[in-house]
C-alpha cells in the first residue's frame, strides 16, 4: 500500500511540473506593433539621415508579467531607454533615438519566469534616390528607341543588344490583346509570346530578371516629393501584397512601385502612351542609390 501511494505521489508530482513547464512555454514575452516613427520596420532595416530624431514604439505583452526592458544601441543602453522592477502583462513604450551613423538597435523584454525575447534592426545612412527623366520605349511592332530597359539606369535597348545585356535588362513594354499598355518583367510568360523572336525572343534569354511591379495609389505630386530611399521602401511595402510581373492598362499620370531582381526598389511615373502595337510610352523613374 505504502509503495502504491508513493507512486501516486511521483506521478502527481511530474504532471504538476510538466503542466508548470507548459505553462511557462506557452506564455513567453512579445514584442509587438513595432514602428519608427510611425511606420512599420521591414526586413530588418530603417534608413534615416544624420540628424533624423527617430521614435521607436511598440508593444510588451506577455502571459505573465512584464518585469523589465531596455533598447540598445551597439550593445548600450539608449538614455530613457530601459525599465525594471515592472508587474504587468501589457505596456506600451516610446523611445527616441538621434540618428548620427548606421547602427545596430536591440529591443528586449523580461518577463517573471526570467523568460526573454528580442527584437534586432538596423538604422542605416539613407542612400538618396536618383532620378531619371523621360525614358522612352516603344512597343512590340517599332524597333526604335527599343522596347527594353534597365530600370536602375534608364538605358533602353533594341532586339539587336539584348542577348549581351540581358542581366541589365528589367523590364518590357507591349500592348497586350486586350490592348492594355503593359510593362512587364523578361520572365513574364504573356511578354514571352509577345516577343518570340526565333532569335532573340525571350525565352532565348540566358537571364531573365523577374522584375516586381505594383500599381500605386500615389500621385504625380507625391511622385515629386520623394528624395529618400526611406520613402521607397515605404511605397513599396504599401502595395507589395498585390505585385505582379506585370503592370498593365498604363495611362498619362499612371504611378508604378517596383523591386528588381537586385532588390533595388523604385517608383516610375507615366507622362504619355500612345497606345497599340505601335506606340510608346514615356516615364520618368526614381530608383534607390
């Protein structure tokens, strides 16, 4: 009898840790609502300028309590930047931070089971954007000025130079059967039966960048406006859940989110179509430095 209880008691025992453990694993802290400045942080990384007074925000939660946090720059604390002796399970913290050079920013939070997470990111030097006016291309059935480009640089190319350039080469322009304008990246399939030359059609290509393309809701104004890679980023991160290898139905004053196979991201801005297998289109391109 006394064996049997004693084998009861280990066995309770073991259940109340094991659901102890269970508990504590499956409440562990989060950082969450992350943003600078109001804007969310996307693949790990904000770009800011010298000078730039950023505000970091965001969210502590946890299953248990909260007991401390701190945010960091190169490993040291920011000033007002952390907290301890804490008791709760959700608090909302704003931190501001004086950009001076490209740093590291780590966010960590403690929790009372001494269970920890952390956040990391880089705030690095703004690139700058550069802008490119006026570039023209012409649709499927015109050779001249050419029917592909290079988004980063502008240079337009004819059937006769894209077996050599092709790794540059980052988007076409044709008017689709439905007769839509359309810029498409090499790898789309519709720009492939569009340009199917036995020779140097497409699918002939030793590279064929898939190019990244999403129309925006922004305007010829905001277009303007922009002057940091910052703002980029921000406009693509907008609209990136709806991009394609293709944008079509271009018109005058139509304003286009892109990301190259680089990674490079830009914005171009309608000026003029001519529509039809024998038109053009004309546009200017702000791109990432």
């Amino acid at each position: 009898m006394k064996t049997r209880v004693i084998f009861f008691l280990i066995l309770f025992l073991a259940g109340a840790f094991a659901g102890c453990s269970e508990l504590k694993d499956r409440n562990p802290p989060a950082i969450r609502d992350l943003t600078v400045n109001g804007w969310s942080v996307r693949d790990g990384r904000v770009w800011a300028v010298s000078g730039d007074s950023l505000n970091f925000s965001f969210t502590l939660t946890d299953g248990g309590l909260v007991k401390s946090w701190s945010v960091k720059e190169n490993g040291v604390v920011l000033p007002g930047g952390s907290a301890s002796g804490l008791s709760t399970d959700r608090l909302d913290v704003s931190v501001w931070y004086h950009f001076q050079k490209t740093s590291s920013i780590q966010i960590s939070v403690k929790d009372d089971d001494n269970e920890s997470a952390s956040v990391s990111f880089s705030v690095t030097e703004d690139p700058g954007v550069k802008l490119v006016e006026s570039v023209t291309l012409s649709a499927q059935n015109q050779v001249t000025p050419g029917n592909f480009v290079s988004l980063l640089t502008g240079a337009v190319f004819t059937h006769q130079q894209v077996l050599q350039n092709a790794a540059g080469i980052d988007a076409v322009f044709y008017t689709g059967l439905s007769g839509l304008s359309t810029l498409a990246s090499p790898a789309d399939p519709d720009a492939a039966r569009i340009y199917n030359n036995s020779f140097t059609g497409l699918t002939k290509w030793s590279v064929r960048n898939p190019t990244q393309f999403a129309a925006s809701y922004s305007n010829s104004r905001a277009f303007d406006q922009i002057s940091r890679a910052f703002a980029l980023s921000l406009g693509w991160y907008e609209q990136s859940e709806k991009a394609e290898s293709k944008v079509s139905g271009l018109a005058e004053g139509s304003i286009v989110s892109f990301k190259t196979n680089s990674g490079k991201l830009g914005v171009l801005r309608v000026k003029s179509v001519t529509p039809g297998p024998d038109g053009q289109i004309v546009f200017d391109i702000k791109v990432v430095n």
